[in-house]
C-alpha cells in the first residue's frame, strides 16, 4: 500500500500522470494505424454519445435544481444554435444564478 502522505502523494500523482499520459499516447497511436471507415467514423460517435450520456444522467436525476436548470438551459441553447459553446455558456451561467439567486 503506497502512504499517502509525504513522498506518498508524490508517487501517487506521478502513477496517475503515466497512466493517462499512456493512454492518451496509446488511444493516439492506436487511431493512426486504424483506417477510418464508416463502421469505425459510427462506432465513435456513438461512443461519444454514451459517455456523455452516462455523465449527465445521475446529476439529472440526484443533482440540485442549479445543475437540473443547467441542462434544462444547455439542451435548450444547444437545440436552438447547434453549437456547443453558446450551451456551455449558457448552462455554467444557468447554474451560477440558480444557486446564487434560489439557495
């Protein structure tokens, strides 16, 4: 077991750093040898859909009113524009007021 105080938070950090830094550089080099098809181009945006799907279901559901009024202003400005900064805006703004203004 690795201490985590001391030079223990040192080694712990340094772990993490080589193993996204791994899987980055693996993910990178894995898509430059793989030949983008139309069957790999839906297999990704699928994935991309999954995963943010699976990040904003449980604060939808167990999350404040500031975070549920956030994604009630995201998914309004990114169905109204089709871009995602004006909804990321539009959301971190949304949630600011909320709970400033609401709590």
């Amino acid at each position: 077991m690795i201490e985590t105080s001391g030079t223990g938070t040192i080694y712990i950090v340094a772990i993490m750093v080589i193993i996204t830094l791994a899987t980055r550089w693996g993910g990178v080099y894995f898509m430059s040898v793989t030949p983008i098809n139309y069957r790999v181009r839906q297999f990704i945006q699928a994935m991309s859909a999954s995963v943010l799907v699976a990040l904003i279901a449980p604060m939808a559901i167990t999350g404040d009113h500031g975070a549920r009024i956030a994604l009630l202003a995201t998914a309004v400005i990114i169905f109204l524009t089709q871009k995602p900064l004006p909804a990321i805006t539009a959301g971190i703004v949304a949630a600011a007021l909320t709970r400033q203004f609401v709590y």
